[in-house]
C-alpha cells in the first residue's frame, strides 16, 4: 500500500517532469526563439549594469556599516574634515646621518622646489601647476606673492623659496636660526645640533618640505562613483612631484630623498593587486590540469574530459 508521503512525492516528480519535459520539448522544437529569448532575458535582467558603479573606498569597504564608530568618525569629519592632500619629502644628506645644512645642500633643496612649483602637469587636456592647485596659506617670511600665497611647510621660507636670496645671503645660518626658537627648529630638523652655551643651531640631518593641495574629489565626483579619486591632482603629484623626487639620486646628488605623495597608498595597493594577478592565472592553470589529469582522456575533443575541465572554467 502506497504511504501519504510517496503518493505526494510521486506527485511533486511528475510535476517537475512533466515542466522540463516541456520546457526541453519547445527548446528542441524552436531553437533560434529559445536563443533569442535567452539574449533578451539576459539583457532586461543586466540593465541595471548601466549604473555599475565600484567602490574603492576603504571606509566603505573595510569598516562595518552603521556601527557606532562609524558614525562618531562622521561626526569627527564634520567638525575636523580634511580639506587638503598632503605631500611630503624628507631631506637629508647624500653620505648617512651628514650635515644637511649646508649652502649647498640647501641650494640644492631650493633648486628641487623650484622645480616642483613650476613644472607642469597636463590633466585631460589642461595646464596645472603647483600654484594652481595648492591650499591657500601664508608660507613665507617677507612675501605675498607667488608660491609664498601657499600651504608650503618648510625652512626654506626663511629665503621666501627663492634662489637668490638665499644665494645672496652671505651668512645663511644666521638666517636660519631666525626660524624661531629652539623648540621651533628641533620641530622642524631631523636630529638637530646646538651650540651648549648660546644655543645656536649648528647642524641637523633631516628637514622636511610638506606642500598643501585642496581636496578635488567632489569636483570630480568621486562620491557618487563610490571612489577617492581625485585625477587633477592625482596627475600632478605623478608628473611633478613624484617625477621630481624621484629624478634626486641623478639631478640633485648632493641630497638624499624619502617622501609620501596623496596617492602613494593606492600606488602601493595597486601594484600589490597588480602582482597578484599573475598568481591568479598561475591558480587557474593549476585547477585545469588538476581536473584534466583527474577526469581523464589526454586527446582533445567532444569526448575528452580535458575539453570539459577547459570549458568548466570558463563558465
């Protein structure tokens, strides 16, 4: 005698072969309708692709959402945001833990600077350079003018950035310790030396050369995009700044560089991705002659199951 639970499971197998039977019956009957159905299915079903957009940023993709920390950082932002890109270079001497305060050595940081606020950058068709683009902040000592209406930090400002007044400056050091007070300068050197008795700077290994450029993102619209980009400046920092510090080690041998650009994060995090990709493919190479050497027949063809591993992946 057939139980409750068979009757209503021979009901539920019939059902489902009896729908497949159809559906298997009018794809073999009418194949050109069937694949132009599957086309227009496909296509409704991925309109909404038109807006896919991809979020990179890391507050969105590595913090967890709606969570209190979230929303006090919001808070933060909104009282604290930041309104600028910071770019950095610390300066020292070519030979380790030498006197980078040298007339020489400072000629030479000059002589970078300059290069860095002059040089150009071409952004889609556009002409930038460091003072079309920089935060607005008084930076130097005597003047107004120029990259002296910037946000540039350094001790270069004593000279107003400008190579011939420092060239003109017949005790340089004299000048330099007009920066401020003691506390001022070891704020600003790397490893300074004072004299013990009138407290004069001597010597210091390092000092650092910070520019200031405003944020761009919105005007690019980099928050709808689910994105940080901010492409004007992500361009200059690349064929100015960048193309500058990197050229020190042949053009300014007196010195020796380490900086940060605005986009060194995601330089750095695009090269590791870069470099994983490779080791991607390597995976998948793997994986097909794992299953090829398992399911058997070497030949290729309709009836190998190498074709069928090759396929599998593919799909």
């Amino acid at each position: 005698m057939t139980s409750c639970v068979e009757k209503y499971g021979n009901k539920v197998e019939s059902f489902i072969t009896r729908i497949f039977g159809q559906v298997g019956n009018y794809v073999s009957t009418k194949p050109r309708q069937t694949i132009v159905l599957s086309f227009l299915l496909t296509a409704i079903c991925g309109a909404g692709f038109a807006r896919w957009t991809t979020e990179n940023r890391a507050e969105k993709l590595w913090v967890p959402q709606d969570t209190i920390a979230e929303i006090e950082t919001r808070i933060y932002e909104s009282y604290f945001g930041s309104s600028s890109r910071f770019n950095t270079i610390i300066i020292q001497a070519d030979t380790a833990r030498d006197n980078v305060l040298t007339r020489e050595r400072l000629e030479a940081a000059i002589k970078m600077h300059l290069e860095i606020e002059t040089n150009k950058a071409t952004v889609e068709g556009d002409d930038y350079t460091l003072l079309d683009l920089c935060t607005s902040g008084g930076s130097c000592v005597s003047r107004f003018d120029g990259v002296c209406r910037c946000l540039v930090s350094s001790i270069l400002r004593q000279w107003n950035y400008d190579l011939a007044t420092f060239q003109n400056d017949t005790d340089f050091m004299t000048t330099l310790n007009a920066y401020g007070s003691k506390e001022d300068l070891t704020a600003v050197l790397g490893n300074p030396v004072f004299d013990d008795d009138s407290g004069t700077l001597l010597s210091a290994q390092a000092f650092t050369l910070s520019y200031f450029l405003d944020d761009r993102t919105a005007e690019a619209g980099s928050d709808e995009k689910g994105t940080d980009a901010d492409p004007i400046n992500e361009g200059w920092e690349k064929d100015v700044f960048l193309a500058t510090v990197e050229s020190v080690p042949s053009n300014f041998t007196s010195l020796s560089v380490d900086y940060l650009a605005g986009r060194s994060f995601s330089d750095e995090f695009g090269s590791a991705i870069s470099g994983d990709l490779f080791l991607v493919q390597v995976a998948y190479v793997v994986v097909f002659l794992f299953l090829g050497a398992n399911l058997g027949r070497i030949i290729p063809g309709p009836e190998s199951r190498w074709t069928m591993s090759l396929a599998a992946l593919f799909m």
